[in-house]
C-alpha cells in the first residue's frame, strides 16, 4: 500500500489517502482521513499529519509515503523519514495517471464521500508540461493521485494495511 499525504497552501486541509494494486492490475484507492486545518484524529487524539502517518507505518507495512515538494508539504515530507519528494514533474504524472485509471476504470474507489466530492468539484492546472489538480477538491486529489503514484513505486517492504 502506497500513501498520499497532502496539506493545501493555506492550512486548511489535510487528505491521507491510501492505494494499492490488485492482482488484476487494477488500483484501489481509499481516503484513509481527511480533516480540517493541520491535525488529524488517530486513536481519539489530534496528531500532526507526520505522528498520524508515522502511527500508520508503525501499524501496516506501507511501500512508500508520496509527499509534494512545495510550500508546507515540503515541511511534511522534511519531517516523515524516508517519504517520497514528489516534484512538479512527477506530480503532473501522478495526476494524468489517476486521471487515466478513473476512466479507464483501472482505478477503483470505496465510494467515499470525501472522493467523490473532490472529483466531482476540482479542476485542472498546468503543471510541468501536464496537468495537475485545483481549486475545492483538490487536496484529495492530490491525496489520491500521490497514494496510487507510491503504490507503483515501492520504496518499502510491503505487506498487510490496516487503518485501526
């Protein structure tokens, strides 16, 4: 299982989102929380999102944590050891690859509110020759689209993922 961890420009949000491969080769992505401003909720307490994500390590064997390298997500990833610095670049393709799998159906999803919303309401921007996420619904997108790129490139053992 492969995490996304994304906090937006302006402290507002925070998404974690996990994804893995099936046999088949198809993706499922799950929003693991999301939440407002810069905490998020693990066994009834407020944990920054590096304690909650660390917490998760500790608890599943995760194959990588994807981090963006800009503004307060370049912080996150500063203080998760061993995430994954997603540039520009890798970003936009991390995007166009979710893109892709949603309507390709190569991509599955629980169905969860969170997900459904960010899909229905974000937007595109372009972003190192591609496109990325914007606007409401972003942060999740963002989420997803980075939990399913660390999915694809391990960087840890791999095993077994539970959330509680």
């Amino acid at each position: 299982v492969g995490l996304g961890v994304v906090v937006d420009r302006d402290g507002q949000q925070v998404a974690v989102v996990a994804a893995g491969r099936l046999p088949s080769g198809q993706a499922v992505v799950e929003v693991v929380q999301t939440g407002p401003g810069r905490t998020l909720v693990l066994d009834g307490e407020e944990v920054p999102p590096a304690t909650f994500v660390r917490r998760l390590r500790s608890r599943s064997k995760v194959v990588g944590v994807a981090c963006l390298t800009t503004g307060a997500n370049r912080d996150l990833g500063d203080q998760l050891e061993r995430s994954m610095p997603i540039g520009p670049a890798d970003y936009a393709a991390a995007c166009s690859r979710f893109r892709s799998g949603i309507r390709e159906r190569t991509v599955l999803h629980r169905d969860q509110p969170s997900l459904n919303d960010a899909m229905k309401t974000v937007g595109q921007r372009g972003v190192a020759g591609g496109l990325g996420w914007s606007g409401e619904g972003a942060t999740v997108a963002d989420a997803a689209s980075l939990a399913l790129w660390a999915a694809d490139h391990p960087s840890e053992v791999g095993g077994v993922f539970k959330v509680f």
